[in-house]
C-alpha cells in the first residue's frame, strides 16, 4: 500500500506547556521504557538536550529528543515517536532531519542512536535516510530485546581517518581506568586477550600510584608500561615532565613522601625493562597520528574537566583520528551517566583534544604507546 504524502508540519523547540501532549504520545506509541513526567521536563531545560515537536495546526503529532555528549562532537538521538494516526505521513523522517541539523549547529558531527532488532520500520527510516549499523547490544530493554547501534555523520568531516578497531571495556570500579584502557589497546592487538576483571585488577595492583588527591589512587604511566611489557607489549611512554606525578593538590606531606617513592620505584624498573623505551617531552597529536600509522595502539591520560566538570585524572584508549577529531574509548559511563554507545569510538574534536590531554596544574601530558613483541 502506498504511504500516504507527507504533511506540512510546524516543527519547534518544545515548551513546558507541550508536558502532557508528549506523555500521552509516550503512552500511546510505547508499552516500555517511557520517559517520565520529570524527565520531559528535565530534557525541556537542558543545557546539552535537543527536544523539538512536531505539530500541525496547533496539535502536536510527534516529537524527537536528542543529547549532545558534553566535551565531545557526539549527539545521540533519546527518543523519536509520532502518533499512530500520522505514521506514514513523514513526521518522523521530517522530526529526524531538523534534529540532525539542530545537533550540527551545536557543532556535533555524528548522531547515533539505539532502535529495537525487531523494529523493521524504524530501521529502515534510518537507513533509508543514511543511518549506518555498527554494532548490536544484546538484553537492552526492559522487555529483554536485543538493539542495534546505528550511527551517520551529519557534518561534513574528513573521510580518511585513521582507525583502529578496538573491543571496549567497562571499568569495574571507580579507579581503574588505567587497566581498563590499556586492556583495550592490547586487545586491540591481541583479540585473543581476555578483557576480565582478574586481569583489571592484576594490571591496576603493578600500576597504581598508592594515593591521588583523594580515594583510591590512580595508575601511573610509568605502571601501565610495566604491566604492558610484563605482558609482551613493546612500549612507548612519554611524558613531559621529570618531576613526581600526581603531587599537585596533594596536601600531606607523608602521601607526597609516599607518591615520591611510588614514582621513584617505578623510575628504575622502567628504565631497566628491555621492553620499554622512556621518553620526555609533549605528546602531540602528530605523534598519536603516527603510532597509530605504525601499527601502535595508543593510551592517553586526560582531565575529565571538559567531559564531567570535575578535575579528575582519567586513561581513554585512542581509536582514531582525522583531520576534525580524535576518537578515543572511554571505560567509564557511570560518572558521566552514559551509555557504552556514548563511550565508543567517541569524536572529540582536536582543539579540545589539546586542552583535554593536560592535566593539572603541572599541565601533565602523558601517554602510552603499544605493540605486540616481535618474535625472534
């Protein structure tokens, strides 16, 4: 049967007013995960949120919600619903296109969202209007269907990037983000390397710093390579300081005492590792752009200033980049109240590259660079 023409809507920003138009579209097109009351309200007034309605003559048909990830060039499409009686009418299709382009205007230059395996309907809207898979979670709603990833850029950026494939990770605790990302650079080497817990652990025990300004502490660079070479990866690590890392905001004298020796120990056991070779001076992006060239994967620290609005200290795995972006894994979604969608293959652009990449007051630039051992 042929679909019926598409209407001429009045697509806007929604109001506070539109609250009840929208739950009831909510009611009628979804039998789970609705969004709330609250949370309209709350997507309403959102600095990083895009909710825009489709109405005509003054009744609205449908609605659209996109979040534009904080720090980064990534939008991810929340939620998109018409009315069952203005299906097949372009509401969707016209609601999708005016999210893309209010996401670009923000400066994002993909758009990704999750839809239901089983949705044949939405999939092929999506596609048909240049939405790409890549990828599948399994037990994604609450009914226990499985969701594919679709993705598609929608700003004209470089094509050539330099990528590499790399599996993700989720860091299972709140420090160890260091393990975690280097398990995902070796993994992605190595794709026989199992990617668990015992191994998060073992390689956060060889690398942690002991304290960091707070909690638990971190892993220290000089760590990282240890395990990394322990675990026959030949290793680059670079920083650009010669000083004692993790210091600044320290304020009692026996954790800096301690954080001193931590830095010293792991001093000597890198210089007298066959595997790794020490560098000093800044890491820039030509540098991550040419290991990645060579066949390196490639662990950054970074301040999660620009990602969360907290000063933290924080290892992401590089994937990729281009002319417009680095693309980096980061293990943690709990902090930043993300899905693993919006932690994969995450474009940041690369000014904000530059200032993500420098940590503290010391302006800490560091990072790590791997490749399996050659075997004679």
């Amino acid at each position: 049967m042929a679909l019926a023409a598409p209407i001429e809507l009045d697509i806007r920003e929604a109001e506070l007013s539109d609250v009840d138009a929208l739950l009831a579209i909510e009611d009628r097109c979804f039998d789970s995960d609705r969004l709330t009351r609250r949370s309209f309200r709350h997507w309403i007034k959102a600095e990083h949120g895009i909710l825009l309605v489709a109405q005509q003559h003054q009744k609205i048909l449908g609605y659209g919600l996109v979040w534009c990830h904080q720090g980064t060039r990534l939008a991810r499409l929340y939620s998109l619903a018409s009315l069952p009686e203005a299906r097949g009418q372009g509401v969707a299709r016209q609601l999708l296109s005016a999210l893309e382009k209010a996401a670009a205007e923000q400066g994002r230059l993909f758009l990704r969202l999750e839809v239901a395996k089983h949705n044949e309907t939405a999939i092929a809207l999506y596609q048909n209007n240049g939405y790409r898979i890549f990828g599948e979670f399994s037990d994604y709603y609450e009914d226990h269907s499985d969701a594919l990833r679709m993705q598609k850029i929608i700003a004209q950026v470089q094509q050539e990037t330099l990528q590499l494939q790399t599996p993700w990770y989720c860091q299972t605790t709140n420090f160890t983000c260091g393990p975690a990302a280097l398990m995902m650079a070796m993994a992605s080497l190595e794709p026989e390397l199992r990617m668990d817990q015992q191994l998060e652990l073992d390689i956060w025990r060889q690398a942690t710093s002991i304290f960091m300004t707070s909690g638990h502490g971190g892993c220290h660079p000089f760590g990282l390579a240890l395990a990394a070479g322990d675990n026959n990866f030949e290793t680059e690590v670079w920083l650009n300081t010669h000083d004692t890392l993790f210091i600044d905001g320290v304020r009692k004298l026996n954790k800096k005492n301690i954080l001193d020796v931590v830095h010293q120990q792991f001093l000597q056991r890198t210089e007298a590792h066959p595997a790794i070779n020490i560098h000093y001076g800044d890491i820039n992006q030509q540098q991550i752009a040419d290991w990645l060239q060579q066949g390196y994967a490639v662990v950054v620290l970074i301040s999660t200033y620009q990602l969360d609005g907290k000063k933290t200290p924080h290892w992401v795995t590089v994937t990729g980049i281009d002319d417009r972006c680095l693309y980096v894994h980061d293990p943690d979604p709990s902090e930043k109240n993300l899905l693993p969608i919006d932690c994969q293959y995450l474009p940041i652009a690369r000014a904000d590259f530059d200032k993500m990449s420098a940590f503290g007051s010391s302006r800490l630039r560091t990072a790590l660079a791997i490749k399996p051992l050659e075997v004679n």
